[in-house]
C-alpha cells in the first residue's frame, strides 16, 4: 500500500473507490490536530463487509522549531498495517496538503484475511515541510479492531490500548496530559521538541490505571512536541501542538 504509484493509477483506484464508498471531504470545523481523537478511536471492522472511516486533519500554519516557522505543507507518505482489503485514499490524490488547510485520509474496502482479526495497529507516515526543514515522522494513535462475524468471548485490554492523550490539541496552558499505566510503580516522561532535542524528563510514580499532569509542570515554549512514557516492558507516545 504504498502511495508512491503513479498519479494516473492512484487517480483510477479513487474514482473505483468513491464509486462504492462516499468521497472523503476535509471537515472545517476540526479544531485539534487530527480528529477522531485516539481515545474515540476509529470503527470497528468485519471479515467480509465493507469498511469505511475518516481521518480528518487541521494544517497548522506554523509551528516552533527554536523560533517560528511557516508550514509549506504536509504530505502523507504511507498508513501501514491496515488488515488487507483496506487501503487509503487522500483528497487530494497526492496526499500533499498545504499549511493552514483542511485535510482528511478515507480508509475503506473489505478485510478480507482472518489473520487480521484482532486489532490492527496503524502507523500514519507523514513529512512536515517548513520554511526552515523537513520533519519525517508518524501518527501511531489508531488502531481497527477486526472481528470474524462470530460471537467472541471478552477481549482483554492490551498494553498498546493505554491511553496517553493531551485532553486538548492544540493545547493551552491549561491543558493536562491524560495517561494510563498498565500497573502502580515509578514510570519515566520524557518531552522532545520537533527536532528531537529533549525538553523535559521526570522519573516518577504512578498508580495503576489513570493518570494526569498538568501541560504547565513542562515549562514549555509554544511549539509542537512529543512525549514518551515508560515502565518496564512498557512504553507509549503521542504528540500535541502548545499554543
């Protein structure tokens, strides 16, 4: 699945697609980073019905990397693991969207192998171009859970499933990091800027279950940032805009 196929080929697979399933239209009313957000998720799937779902994005104009720069675009590069039948569609077709603009991904077709039963985890690939750099990086936030169509029995929570979400993004001041551990005991957060230079680090400890911290204890500049927590065989991440 990956998007570098020729324009002409990707232009025929949109318009089979929207011929089945319905056109993917950037929502301008989004206002975090990427909706839906990870702890709303993304639908579940079925072995042999057909699947649809929308990821809609907000195009920062721009963001601080040591002093301000000025987004030229976005391109979505690539979703990995997506079950096999389900492939992604941009709109436009190139997947470049610029910055201060509106963008969605449609995710749709038939799963089709049982092996994917289960959850899928996606890696959203992306390159953010800016009047100073380019930043390779991937959105790990979502994941399809595909079922057989049959009845199962109750499917336990896995490592990868703990939250570990900022409650608004872009974030203000008053904003809290909202995160779960698999179980009580010391854990290390770790902040990175865009260019990976870490910002801030803490070793603390935590209980079981839910957890919060307010954005402030980071003493962050407005920017977009990246954070990674850890304990044990455990480890997450995600990433928010401070405005």
């Amino acid at each position: 699945m990956k998007q570098g196929f020729t324009f002409s080929l990707s232009v025929f697979f949109l318009f089979a697609m929207n011929s089945v399933y319905s056109q993917c239209i950037p929502d301008s009313s989004v206002t975090e980073l990427y909706s839906p957000s990870a702890a709303e998720g993304l639908p579940d799937g079925e072995i042999g019905l057909p699947y649809e779902a929308f990821i809609h994005f907000n195009i920062p104009a721009e963001t601080t990397i040591v002093i301000t720069a000025q987004i030229d675009s976005v391109e979505f590069t690539d979703v990995l693991g997506l079950p096999e039948g389900i492939d992604y569609f941009c709109n436009p077709p190139s997947c470049n969207f610029p910055g201060g603009s509106y963008a969605c991904i449609q995710l749709a077709g038939t799963p089709e192998n049982k092996n994917d039963v289960g959850d899928n985890d996606l890696e959203v690939k992306f390159t953010l171009n800016t009047s100073i750099t380019d930043v390779s990086d991937k959105i790990t936030d979502y994941s399809i859970y595909i079922n057989d169509g049959t009845p199962t029995a109750v499917v336990e929570t896995s490592i990868k499933s703990q939250k570990l979400i900022v409650n608004q993004n872009p974030a203000s001041n008053r904003a809290k990091l909202l995160f779960d551990l698999p179980n009580s005991g010391p854990y290390n957060l770790e902040v990175y800027s865009l260019l990976g230079a870490k910002v801030y680090s803490t070793n603390s400890t935590g209980k079981l279950g839910h957890n919060e911290m307010p954005i402030t204890d980071f003493g962050l500049e407005p920017g977009m940032y990246f954070i990674s927590i850890s304990m044990d065989g455990y480890s997450n991440s995600t990433r928010f805009i401070l405005q």
